[in-house]
C-alpha cells in the first residue's frame, strides 16, 4: 500500500483555490511576508508594488473607520 505524502502541496498560496479575490500569481507563487508595521506583516501579493491597485471592499472601509474611532493606532492607508 502506498502511504499519502500530506507535506507535499501545490505550488502557489494555499488560499487562492477559495478566495475570490487571488490574483493569478497565487496560483503559481507563495507570497513572501510583507511588513505592514512594526508589529504586523502579512503574506499576500496585493502588498506588492507591482500589484494592481484596487478599491477597498466596504467592509475593511467600515472596520477601519471603526477602529479609528475607538482610538485605534497604525490604520496605515
């Protein structure tokens, strides 16, 4: 009986099968860590430089409003 090699993956992010929003190199690239603060980084390509540019959904939009009024730090962008 052949044993299952669970470590081995596809090539690309592992989000991008389900999220809606993966841009066609997270199907063939891992993202690399982003810095976004001196405390936060996170692995997506639209951190990127050479990312397309695109409009925030409406709900980030009203997460951040949110977070500045309770007096929330580093709402960067």
């Amino acid at each position: 009986m052949r044993r299952q090699q669970w470590h081995r993956r596809e090539p690309g992010d592992a989000f991008a099968p389900r999220n809606k929003h993966a841009l066609a190199i997270d199907f063939v690239a891992e993202p690399p860590f982003f810095q976004v603060s001196e405390t936060h980084a996170a692995k997506t390509w639209y951190l990127d430089p050479r990312a397309p540019k695109i409009e925030r959904p409406h709900s980030i939009q009203n997460l951040r409003e949110k977070m500045g009024k309770m007096g929330g730090s580093n709402l960067n962008g």
